[in-house]
C-alpha cells in the first residue's frame, strides 16, 4: 500500500467537481482552464488532465455525480499518468480520496506481471496518512489471501500467515496440529480436515493487556472445499478456494486492531481444514460428539464450515470474553438473499448489532442484519443426535446455519456477532476489482474503535 502514498513532494492538484456545480467552479477558473474543461467535458471524459501552454500537466479536473461517495477515487490511480497529486479539498474528501484511491491501485501479482502504476497520492496530514495505511494494509492482506490458490493457502500457510502477524505485533501464537486435535478435544475440527494430506489445525493468537475487556474473533478457515463425500459440481467448486474468506476477514481485523493499539485482550481462533475426499472422510451419516458435548448427526459433508466453527465457538465462549465476532462464507442462502456485495450478520445483542450498522453506514461499509428466528431451530432435528450439520429445508439456509453456530456460545454471558460473507466480488466496480474482498471489516472496526477507545 505505502508505494501508492507519500508525505512530502511537488504535487500536482487534484480538483474534484460534481457535475451539477461543474459551471460554477469553472466561473472562478483563468480562461485557460475553462476552455480545456469545456472542450473536454464534450467527451464524456471524467478525468480532465489540464496542460499549461507550455504543454506540462498543471491540474487534473475529476467530474463526479457525488463528492461524498466513498469510491469516487476508485479507478483514478489506473487513470493517472505518472506523478505525484495532492486533493485540493477538505480533509473529509481527501481521505475518502485516498482510500478509494489506494483501494484501486491493488493488483495481485504474486502470479502474473502487470504494469507498474506509477501515480502517487500526497497526504501530509500524519494522523490521515497513518489511518489510510493501517485499513488499506490490512484490506490488501485479505484479498491477498482469498486469492491466493488453494495448493499454497492451506493450514500450514494460514498458520504461517498469522505466526509472521503475531511476530510484528508482539503477539502470541500456537497452534494445534492434527491429532493434536483430538488430544485437546476440538473432534469436529479433526473431523473435517482428516482427509487431507495437509493436516487439520486450531491456530490461535493472543495480544494485549491481559486486564482489557476481551475479544474473540473467530474465522473459518476451509482452505478448499470440495463439498467432501457430498461432492461439489464443477462450477460450485470451481472458486472453493476462497472459503477460507472468514479466516482472512478476521486475520486483516486483528491487523488493523492492533496495528490501531485498541485496549482489548484480543484472540483468534481460526479452525483451518481442507474438507478432502479420501478413504477416512467423514460422511452422511456419521455422528460426531463436538467440544462442548452437543452431539451431532452429519446430513451433509458440504455443511462443513459450521462444523469446525462449532468447536472454535466453544473454545471462545470458555473465557466468557466481552464480545464473540465471527466471520464465515458459511452460505449461499445468504447470497441468495442479500447478493454477492452486501454482508449479512447475526447477534444476540440488539445495541451491539446497531452499532455496526450505524458505523457501516457512516463510514459507506454497509451491512444488514439477518433474524435469529427460533422457530427454525427444529429444523435440524436429528433422530439419533442431539441436532444435525443442517437443516432439513433448503429455505432460510442462513438462519439456520447461524441458529447452529447460536447452540455453541452463551448469549446471556457473551454477546455474539456472526458474519455471512462472500468474501468475493464477481464484477468489476470501482476500488473493488475481481476477487477477493473484505466485507463488513471497517464497519466492525469502528464499532470496536468506538466501543472500546
């Protein structure tokens, strides 16, 4: 991120206009300007590069339909010619500039070669430099694990990626490997992940003052899905290499909170699996005993994720923590509900869930809350167990797979947040190209920014 911001230099000025005012802010402009403007608009051009007679580029003229759009910057790093800008504007526009412009700078080139982008932005303002590379850093970090392919994203390198984290930050990590798993009692997690080759494991990070309120965040970590006995069709496997989406949101979270030095006592749980097709997979039918005594009868080996964040939970929950949030690419019905671009969520704590969506709206990171609506819960009544994987319906998939997850946590301890997400954008849009994306991630950080400064 930081090559796409400086501090100090000889900036060219970036005006930002909105179409409606454009005839207004071209009244107090030289003639010059007003000629090249007027002639260029005629175009359709949004970015008006404005020379001087002498042919060098002086301003850069950006019409816009809304100054207060967060992505208004989103495609201009890619439109600009090499140099240093600097917003001419207040300090609002100049960071809702500066992320969307260092948002859509991003290019993931760990296997192929783009062309280099070589437009900076100048932000001189420290406290706003700081705060664009903290979020933008950890932001780039989740799309670059959700894309990351799945042969060198499994357990070993999830774990790899959090050591390195919890090593910048003064933080402590271990993990639980394999049948290590089953020693410590985490026999769901073991259960999805005994197929693969790459070993099943609970990777778990401590930071910050063992006296601050605590919080637990908690990712699933599936590293590949292929729907395990239950296998996948081509097409619904063929992107499973992101439904590891949940652990990268909550990785890039623990960045930006600690990177921010929020006073919490944080932990994260990430159950990391690859739910494989062998001899010793798990199957439909099978009963399973999870960490916290529920038994379980499995319906499908494609209902995986809420699995392995069962036990998770259960571990969260043991430590009565402040706050539980968990983020998962647990459904489909929430896509079908929602779409691909807008994360639903789940709580157990009305003021908790106004607070994220008042933050996702203020800060253009919208969210939606879903109901916990009890009467589902008999859906996945189990006539050997005491409930099975999923529902005996396919209608209202994502509530009933958050009323499972609800079984494992103590709502009138510990409040709970738990994220649906895509983790994936399927069309191009400004500041967001194709692929991985984190949803929801600055709506919850600043209502934990809130919450606990």
């Amino acid at each position: 991120m930081s090559q796409f911001l400086v501090k100090t230099g000889n900036a060219t000025p970036l005006y930002f206009v909105e179409k409606s005012q454009l005839q207004e802010w071209l009244s107090g402009q030289d003639e010059f300007t007003t000629g090249w403007v007027q002639q260029l608009s005629k175009t359709k051009q949004k970015v008006l590069l404005i020379p001087s007679s002498q042919a060098e580029l002086t301003k850069v003229v950006i019409i816009t339909d809304d100054n207060n759009d967060l992505w208004l910057a989103g495609d201009l790093a890619m439109a600009l010619p090499k140099g240093i800008y600097k917003v001419e504007g207040d300090s609002a526009l100049e960071s809702r500039v500066a992320f969307s412009f260092v948002m859509g700078a991003y290019q993931f080139s760990a296997y192929k070669s783009f062309d280099n982008l070589e437009a900076k932005l100048l932000i001189a303002e420290p406290s706003t430099y700081q705060q664009i590379k903290q979020q933008t850093d950890a932001l780039f970090l989740a799309r670059d694990l959700v894309n990351t392919p799945a042969a060198d994203m499994m357990p070993q390198h999830l774990a790899e990626v959090m050591e390195e984290l919890a090593q910048t930050y003064q933080a402590d990590f271990s993990q639980l490997i394999g049948d290590e798993l089953l020693e410590h009692n985490y026999p769901t997690i073991h259960l999805v992940g005994r197929a693969s080759d790459n070993k099943p494991r609970l990777l778990d990070l401590t930071w910050g003052d063992e006296s601050a309120p605590k919080l637990t965040l908690v990712g699933k970590g599936v590293c590949f899905d292929s729907g395990g006995l239950d296998l996948k069709p081509a097409a619904g496997m063929r992107n499973m290499k992101k439904d590891m989406g949940g652990a990268a949101h909550v990785i890039a979270l623990a960045q930006m909170i600690m990177a921010a030095k929020l006073p919490v006592r944080l932990r994260v749980l990430v159950p990391a699996v690859e739910n494989a097709v062998s001899k010793n997979a798990f199957r439909p039918g099978d009963v399973v005993k999870t960490r916290k005594g529920i038994t379980v009868e499995i319906d499908n080996t494609d209902a995986e994720g809420r699995l392995i964040l069962c036990d998770a939970l259960a571990e969260a929950q043991s430590q009565k923590p402040d706050l539980i949030v968990d983020f998962a690419t647990l459904t489909g019905a929430c896509r079908v509900a929602l779409g691909t671009e807008l994360p639903g969520f789940f709580s157990t704590d009305k003021s908790v869930a106004a607070g994220i969506i008042d933050a996702g709206e203020a800060n253009q990171d919208p969210v939606w809350q879903l109901p916990l609506f009890t009467q589902y819960k008999a859906l996945f009544k189990s006539d050997i167990a005491d409930m099975a994987n999923c529902g005996s319906t396919p209608f209202g998939g994502a509530i009933t797979a958050a009323l499972y997850l609800k079984e494992f946590i103590e709502p009138e301890v510990t409040p709970w947040v738990h994220f649906d997400v895509m983790a994936w954008n399927v069309r191009p849009l400004p500041g967001r190209p194709v692929g991985g994306e984190a949803l929801g991630l600055r709506a919850v950080f600043d209502y934990l920014n809130a919450r606990y400064k």
